[in-house]
C-alpha cells in the first residue's frame, strides 16, 4: 500500500511537477543567466583592475562551455512552454529585458567585432575616409585605433550599418565611451524591437498566449542570444529585426514595407540578399510584371541611395573579397582540413591550397543549387519564408566559414513562425554551435567538434521531416509532435522536398 501511494505521488510529481511545469526551469535559467552576466559585468574589473582594457585578447568561444549549461533549463522551459505550462507574458518580458539590459554594458568577453563597427564609424567622422576602400591601419595614430582587431580590413558591413557607425561616432566625438554607450542602445532598440515584433506576430495566431510566450522564450531566453545581441553587440541582430519587420508587413499586405524592411537587412549583412530577392520574385509572381518591376525599382533606389557616400566602383566591394579565402572552425573548414591531409599523404603538392580550392568550388556550388531551388520553389508567402530559411541554413553549412551569431537571423524566423520542421533543429543549433573542444585545428579536437556542431541539429531535422512525410494527411495540416509526445500543433504544410 505505502508502494503504491508513492508510485502515485511520484507519478503525480512527474505529470504535475518540474518536468511539466516552465516555472523551475524559467527560474533556473533567469538565476544562471543572471549569475553569468553579472561575471561579465563585475568580473573584468576584479581579474585584471581595468574595467575596459585595450587590446585584452578574447576568444571567440572562450566562456561557451559554462554557457551552454544554460541550455539545459532554456530547452525544458521551452518543452513546459509546449506542453502547456505558463506564465504571464510580462514575466516573460521583464525577465529577458532584465537579463539583456544586465550585460548591455559588459566589457566584450568573446567577439570584438563591436569595436570595429565603432572605428569604421571613426574613420568617416573625424577623418573623413571611406571604409569600404580604406583600411583601418591608414589611421594607426587614432586614439581608437588599439582597440581593435582586423587592423588591416576594411569593411565587410553593408552600407546601412556603416551610416549608423557614423551616426554614432559623430555625435560621440573623441569619446569612446560616449561611442560605445551609444552603439550599445542602438543595439538594445533593435533588439527590443524583436521582442515587440514577435509579441505583435502572435496576435494573429490561433493561440496568441502560447505563440508569443514560445516565440519569447526562443529568442529573448536564448543563452545564444544574451551573448551576441545585448553583449557582442552583433550587427546581425538588425537583418533579424528587419525579417520579422517584413513577416509581419506582408501578413498585414504591407508589401511595400516588407520591400524596405529586407532591402535595408541586405544592406546590413549581405547573406540578408536572400530575403529581397525571393520577396521580389514572389511579388512578381503575386502581382505581375508591373508591380513587381515598381518593387524593384524601390529597392534598387534604396541600395543606390544608401551605397552613394561610399561608391568607389568595384573596390567598394574589397573587404568582401578579402575576407573570403577565411576559413575557420565550420562544416566545410573540417572539411577542407581532412581533404587538406588526403591530399598530402598520397603526395600532393601544396595540398592544403588544393584542397581550398575544391572544397569551395564545391560547397559554392551547392549554395548555388539551393539558392537556384528556392527561386524556383516560392509561390506564397509560406514558401517565401521557409526557403528564406533554407538559404540561410544552407549558408550556415556550406560556407567555409561559421561563428554562432549567423544564428540569429534564422533564430528568430523560427520564434515567430508557426512550428515547422525547422523550429527544433534550429534551437538545437542555437546551442550545439556553442560547442569546443581545446584547440579545434587538430584534427582529434576538430573531428568531434564537428559532429556535435552539426550532427543532432541534422539528425533533428531528418526525423522531423521523417515524422511529418509519415503523418501528413493528403492535402491536410502537418501535425508537429511536441517533445513530451503528449501534445500536438497544426500548421500548414509547406511544400515536400524533392
């Protein structure tokens, strides 16, 4: 009898306790948030006496394993969240904006592209060069110039987000301080604006209370998140504001809107093209020659407009191409590295060279094909988003290069889309992308790396989509099974793939 009334208490405890409930592990994940963004805050200044330290030499993953204990909590909330757990909105809110406004003004503990946005902005302000074509060394002298990294390379950033930098250094002057709290809340605008745009996205959903507390969790709750946008500072928070700014105009028929939003996105990350280009082509498609040709022609304008203080013909586009022979700790870089060794064993010369060379001819290509594929797959604003997503992973895997915060983009689609095949494996990814081992170009650190990086997200995916081809009913909704198994969500089918 005493067996069986703990049987059922403890069976009890599992339907009804922690592993149903979002509350413990919301909590858990906001204490070890907080606890890691107040390291980053108070730490610098009681480790090395100097709140901020020029030329303070970072890793880009250097405190990723402490953080990806935090994706423990973040995915058993997100699974509560699914089976039905809740919690006020506002908590939801109030939490993240906690969290993000803690580490806004944090030293940069792992990227340090932020400082080089700010000495582009320099550059134009007090020097009135142009860093598109001139490199940031010309200008050593600059009291901005020790803090940062890439001192030969010139802009890799599009026109929109260079015109910010500009903004913000002009009005700062001499004060580099003064540049980064302004950069800083720039940021924190953008960033805050992602939030209000997947709360507003979730009204028009079935269930707007589960929606937008999914679609807050996914992303403002994201330990991924937290470092790259309020911290790192990343300029690709603004082509992911700009792509729920355009899902969110097209629903409401604001075509024209969406047109600006993903024009001005491109014009701050390139890989944001794809978003303009299959949007124009399926307002072809929707509308005709006519209005399609009308969008064009505004998003051409827009570019021209925005690329005019610093056209320089062909060289405008340099830093783009130097940057390109790059590679690092990516899916085709190990790629290349085991191709590299092949090569040199069996008695290649300048093997490693060689095997640059096909192993970008290759993954190009295929870029390529899925980038050709999309084009020919849109027909809705459905598919329009679900290849958008598709281009955007496939960039993220067939590149030779990869740092974490190409994540956000995609991210963020998934946090304000109805659940799709891409929703798990892109969370998934959020997380394993965090993932290092020792010094990764060795090739017994790099190999396992590698397939922890890449392999479940994959996996992921491909049981998905394995799932979702076994129960579609013909011409029906696909019905995505939540991790519990216990619950389930409708949404349309997007297209199979072929």
């Amino acid at each position: 009898m005493i067996e069986r009334a703990y049987l059922q208490a403890r069976q009890k405890w599992l339907d009804e306790g922690w592993t149903r409930s979002v509350k413990p592990w919301l909590l858990l994940l906001f204490l070890g948030s907080a606890a890691m963004g107040a390291w980053f805050l108070i730490g610098p200044a009681l480790d090395h006496g100097r709140y901020y330290k020029v030329g303070f030499s970072r890793s880009t993953y250097e405190y990723s394993r402490p953080l990806l204990l935090l994706f423990v909590p973040y995915a058993l909330a997100l699974v509560a969240w699914l089976r039905g757990s809740r919690v006020p909105l506002w908590v939801l809110v109030g939490g993240a904006v906690i969290l993000h406004v803690l580490v806004l003004f944090a030293p940069l503990p792992q990227s340090q592209d932020f400082y080089q946005y700010l000495f582009y902005g320099r550059m134009q302000a007090a020097h009135g060069a142009n860093p598109f074509v001139v490199g940031p060394a010309a200008f050593w002298a600059d009291q901005w110039f020790p803090w940062i990294r890439w001192s030969q390379q010139t802009s890799v950033y599009g026109p929109i987000w260079m015109l910010i930098a500009w903004g913000v250094a002009k009005v700062a002057g001499s004060n580099l301080a003064l540049g980064f709290v302004l950069f800083k809340l720039v940021v924190l605008a953008l960033d805050l604006s992602v939030m209000a745009l997947i709360a507003t996205a979730a009204k028009g959903r079935s269930d707007p209370g589960q929606a937008a507390g999914f679609g807050l969790l996914a992303f403002a709750w994201n330990p991924l998140v937290l470092i790259t946008v309020p911290l790192a500072g990343s300029a690709d928070v603004a082509l992911a504001a700009a792509i729920v700014g355009a899902i969110l105009a097209r629903r409401r028929g604001r075509t024209g809107l969406a047109t600006v939003l993903l024009t001005l996105g491109a014009l701050v990350k390139i890989y944001g093209v794809i978003g303009i280009v299959l949007h124009l082509i399926l307002v072809y498609r929707e509308r005709g020659a006519k209005s399609g040709l009308r969008h064009t022609a505004g998003a051409l304008g827009i570019a021209a407009a925005a690329y005019a203080p610093y056209w320089h013909g062909f060289s405008t586009f340099t830093g783009l191409f130097t940057a390109l022979p790059l590679t690092n700790q990516s899916l085709v870089g190990t790629l290349q590295v085991l191709m590299g060794r092949f090569l040199h064993l069996v008695g290649f010369h300048h093997a490693a060279h060689k095997a640059e060379i096909v192993m970008r001819v290759v993954a190009g290509g295929a870029l390529l094909a899925v980038v050709a594929r999309a084009v020919a797959k849109v027909r809705d604003e459905q598919t329009l988003w679900r290849y958008t997503i598709v281009v955007l992973v496939a960039y993220l895997f067939l590149t030779p290069w990869f740092l974490y915060w190409y994540m956000l983009a995609p991210l963020t689609m998934v946090a304000v889309l109805p659940l799709s095949e891409f929703t798990y494996p892109i969370l998934l990814f959020s997380g394993t992308s965090l993932f290092s081992i020792g010094t990764p170009f060795h090739l017994k650190n790099l190999l396992p790396q590698t397939l922890v990086r890449y392999f479940p997200p994959a996996f992921a995916y491909q049981r998905g989509t394995a799932a979702e081809r076994m129960r579609r009913p013909s011409g029906g909704v696909v019905t995505i099974t939540v991790p519990s198994g216990t619950a389930t969500a409708a949404v349309q089918p997007a297209p199979a793939a072929k």
